[in-house]
C-alpha cells in the first residue's frame, strides 16, 4: 500500500516474486479483458501503466484483516483519486499470497466495477 501511495513503481514490482501475479479485479475487466491475470514483473508493470498510473493518488482504509500462514485477506475501501478532481471508492476483498521468502506470490482483489462507478464524485 505504501508503494501504491507513494507512486514508487519500481518498488512495487520488486515486492513480487519473479512468477507473481495480480488480479485485480478478479476476473475480466477493462484491465484484463480475458480475466486471467497479470503474470510476472513485466506484465505487472504493464498493469500499473493501465490502472495505478492513471490515478492521481489513493488512500487505503482497512478495516479488517484476516492472517493464515502465508496468505492474509484485508477487508477495506481504497479510494482512488482521479484527474479532473474526482474520487471513487473500491469496496473489497484484498486477498494476498506470499512465498517462503516473503515476496508477494498473488495478489487478490474482490471488487466489482459497477458498484465502484456508483461512487465517482467530484471532490
């Protein structure tokens, strides 16, 4: 989350292991139209290029947080600032995966495309 807020791409794909992925949505969507996710530092970059860059910043509220082993499901909204002075809220379930050297191996996100549009407005 502190990647994603500071703009630090780089950072944020070296949290990965070499064969992580993110879905996020999971399932098709505008990002990833077939819905089989994003594998790997390149096409994860290649997924910050698409949605995380476009946004003029975020702000992650979670509240809650369910750890297992090595995988943990937060439970939040992040909300996406966006050009032209508008925000919208992501309600979801964020599902994350590592592996035994802690580098993220998945990356889960439950939320849907619809309901998040319900919430554009201007600031």
């Amino acid at each position: 989350m502190e990647a994603v807020v500071a703009g630090a791409k780089e950072k944020w794909i070296s949290l990965f292991a070499p064969d992580g992925s993110v879905e996020d949505p999971v399932g098709p969507s505008p990002f990833d139209p077939e819905g089989v996710g994003h594998h790997g530092h390149e096409a994860i970059g290649a997924f910050w290029d698409k949605a995380i860059a476009l946004a003029e910043g975020f702000d992650f509220t979670m509240t809650d947080s369910f750890a297992n082993g090595l995988e943990c499901a937060n439970v939040g909204t992040i909300t996406i600032h966006l050009p032209g002075g508008n925000l919208m809220d992501t309600d979801g379930v964020f599902v994350y995966r590592i592996n035994e050297d802690g580098l993220i191996r998945s990356v889960r996100a439950h939320w849907e495309m619809e309901r998040a549009m319900g919430t554009l407005r201007a600031k």
